[in-house]
C-alpha cells in the first residue's frame, strides 16, 4: 500500500463558471477506497482532485503545485499527517482539513494548534465534508 497514488482526477461533474477556474482539492489518505470515493464525490461538485498515498509523496506537490484546499489522514506510512502539516506550515498557509480516524478531543485539539482549518473524525459525513471544504472554500 505504500506505492504513491499520485494522480489527478478531472470531475466530470459540474463545471465551474464561465471564466473560473476548477477548484483543485488534493487527498492525503493511505486508503485507497476513500481517496476513491472522495474523487468521486468531489467531481460530482465540480472539483478537479489530486491524490497521494502519504504525507512524503504529497509535501512537495503541494509546495510545487498548490491546490484550493487539501484533506489530510494523520495516520499514514512515511510522514503522517501531522508532520506533514508542520513541514507544510513552514512555506503555505494551504487550507487544510484532517479526516482522521484519531478521534480524541486531544488529537483534534493538537490538530487544530497546529494549523489545520478543520478537523473531521472518521466515520464521517460525505455531505458534512462537502459543505465544509465549500465553506472554506
């Protein structure tokens, strides 16, 4: 599962307005099924997706290529998600949201101190995600 899931996904959902570019969210999950089934989800919005199977495979895209707003695991192989907000942090104010299967109301606060814009604990909401990147957004 450690092999870099480094693609990028054209939705084929809704385009966005005349003269605007498509919003580009990235995934940072070592799950395949979810980095899935958001893509999917997030196409059908209207959103363009980039995917990464961990933190050391995505720090330099996002540094390199930004998207709009990234969606971070924390547990991952490699570099987990904290660090890889800490490394990020240094050079990008991203918005980036946790979707963690840490779901302790120290995690979530260690998360939040350290920069990230929300912080959603798995299982979660496809529809509370969605309006929560948009809100951001």
């Amino acid at each position: 599962m450690n092999e870099v899931a480094d693609q990028q996904y054209n939705g084929s959902g809704q385009d966005p307005a005349p003269g605007e570019p498509q919003r580009v969210i990235a995934l940072v999950d070592d799950d395949r099924n979810i980095l899935t089934t958001l893509s999917i989800a997030l196409q059908a919005e209207g959103y363009a997706t980039r995917v990464y199977s961990d933190g050391e495979a995505a720090l330099g895209a996002l540094l390199s290529n930004p998207p709009d707003l990234a969606v971070f695991d924390i547990k991952m192989p490699r570099m987990d998600g904290m660090e890889l907000l800490g490394r990020l942090r240094e050079h990008s104010r991203l918005p980036v949201i946790f979707l963690t299967s840490k779901d302790e109301e120290e995690d979530e606060a260690a998360g939040l101190a350290m920069g990230a814009d929300d912080y959603i604990a798995k299982p979660f909401s496809q529809r509370l995600l969605l309006a929560r990147i948009g809100a951001i957004l």
